[in-house]
C-alpha cells in the first residue's frame, strides 16, 4: 500500500504562531482571503475520498506520516511548511517530496522552491510554468501544470442585463474608461474591489449579473474567475500582456491575467481607451454564445482535476 502525506502547515508551534500572526496583519488591509484555502480544500475535498484512491492502492495522511515511508505532499501558501517538508525529506522520513507553490512566485533562481530536495513542483497554469524554468532550466522535467477546482455552485436565476465590475489591480484611468462607457451604454453595474468582501458576498453578485469584467494585472489561476464562469457568468478580462515585479517585466504572454480564459468563456480586451467601448459591444454581440459552464464542467471539474493529479502521482510513486 503506497503513503501519500497530504501536508498543509508546518507542525512546530513557532511556525504556527508566525503564520497565524501574518494572516492577521493581511486580514486588517484586506476583509477576506479565501481563494488560498478554496485551493486547499480542492485537495481535501477530493483527495481524502477513499473510494477514488481504493483502486489505486494508496492512503492518503493528512499530516506526515512519520513511520511510513512515503510521498510527501505539500499544499502551501506559507513557505515555513515547505521548509519543514524539506527537513523531514533531508532525514529520510518523506521519500518523495512533491512542492505546490499556491500563492508564492519565485523571483529567483535561489528560491526555495529551487531546493535540491523537491522532486517535483505543482504550479497552476503554463505561463507560470514557463515562468519558473526561466529561472531555472534545469527544472523543467519536475514541473506538473495542475488547475485546482472550486465547488459547482451554479443555481437557476433570472438573467439581467446588470454586470460586475471586479476590481482588483488596475490604472485608476482604465476603471473610469469602463464606468463612463458603461454609462453611455446606459448598462448597469456594480463592483466589487478585492479584499473589501466575503465569499458569501461575491457570491450573492454573481447571482445577480449576467456578464463580469475583470481587471488585474496578472493571475496564476485565480479562483475568483472560476467560480464566476462554473456560474455560466462569462467574463471580459483585461490583459496587459504581461507579468512585473517590483516594476521589472517577468514574463510576457498572451494570457497572463486569465490562463484558462477561452472563446467558450468569454474575450480578452486591452484597455486602450478608443477601444473599450467597441470591445464591450463586441462583448456584448457575442454575449450569447459563450457558454463557460459547460466548458468548465468538460475540462475543470473536480473529478477530471483529481484524476489528473492522482495519474500524476501514480506515475511519481511506480518510477
């Protein structure tokens, strides 16, 4: 029977307590961060279902299993677990040591998901791949793409020509181009802006609106779009075409602020003022042929995600 250590802190008190303090100081500059734990629970929620690991002959642990000898895997978005994975994989207590960077983008190549000891790295799209073998290309064979998944729920609701603007990381000068086109449009709106809601909030919205644009710089993922298409809300996202950091460009690509944005699912746009009011009417023309649900449900769903992921580990545990 293969092991499987489902790791998602960092045992010591100490690294607890820094965790536990960090997440407070986020939560008093942002309302709610719950993305990071959806992804989590993806995991738990699929991972832990003994019937789906029953004919793959694996158990799965949710803390180290520290008399097996195993693989480890690491769910993360605080750096101190990946650093305690390390120290159980240098005294031989994880045999294989799989890495999942959640929230964390190296900046160079001496980052520790660069360590010697991670035998593979779990990243969310291909252009982040890309990302991390620029950095260093000898890693390009431990890199798994994996999309985590968020729950399907899509309820029956009556359709509104009223949109969602979701605001996260954006020139104020783009977000008053939209609202005045909007306007001149004479469509209705609200908006939301990141970190100033609760799930149950966001939520509540996307129920209300027929269509969202989305305005952020750069996503991995990002959990937020997901749960607005597995509503069938299709999403006109805002592409700046690339990555930066620290006002350095990282990373170029045609699908930087949305990896997994497809016709199905809705357009790209790219802010030019003499072209967003002649994007959302061609948006809007298009409005009834996208249908992002149906396309999530044949490509990212929990149970095509989890038997991705478990093929993955299937392959790692036989070599």
């Amino acid at each position: 029977m293969r092991t499987l250590s489902l790791i998602t802190h960092s045992p010591y008190i100490r690294d607890r307590i820094i965790d536990r303090l960090k997440w407070f100081a986020m939560c008093l500059l942002w309302k709610k961060i719950y993305w990071p734990n959806s992804v989590v629970k993806s995991i738990q929620r699929w991972l832990i279902d003994t019937h789906i690991l029953r004919d793959r002959n694996i158990i799965i642990h949710r803390n180290p299993a520290r008399d097996t000898w195993g693989i480890g895997w690491v769910v993360t978005w605080w750096k101190r677990t990946l650093s305690y994975a390390i120290h159980q994989k240098k005294k031989w207590k994880i045999k294989t040591l799989i890495a999942w960077p959640n929230i964390s983008v190296p900046t160079k190549w001496s980052d520790i998901f660069f360590d010697k000891h991670i035998d593979y790295i779990i990243i969310p799209s291909q252009w982040v791949k890309e990302y991390f073998i620029s950095l260093k290309d000898d890693i390009k064979d431990k890199i798994i793409v994996w999309p985590a998944w968020v729950e399907d729920t899509w309820i029956s609701r009556k359709k509104t020509r009223e949109i969602l603007i979701y605001k996260k990381n954006c020139p104020w000068d783009l977000y008053h181009n939209i609202c005045k086109t909007l306007d001149n449009l004479n469509i209705g709106y609200s908006t939301i802006t990141y970190g100033s809601f609760e799930s149950i909030e966001y939520q509540s919205k996307l129920d209300q609106v027929s269509w969202m644009i989305y305005l952020q710089t750069s996503e991995s993922q990002w959990i937020a779009l997901q749960e607005a298409r597995i509503k069938d809300i299709p999403t006109l996202v805002w592409n700046q075409w690339y990555w930066s950091y620290k006002n350095k460009i990282r990373r170029y690509g045609d699908n930087i602020s949305s990896p997994y944005l497809t016709k199905e699912c809705g357009m790209f746009f790219d802010g030019n003022p003499e072209n967003i009011e002649s994007d959302i009417k061609t948006f809007i023309t298009n409005l009834d042929t996208y249908t992002p649900s149906k396309y999530c449900k044949s490509k990212l769903t929990d149970d095509i995600t989890t038997e991705n992921i478990l093929s993955y580990i299937s392959d790692i545990i036989c070599r």
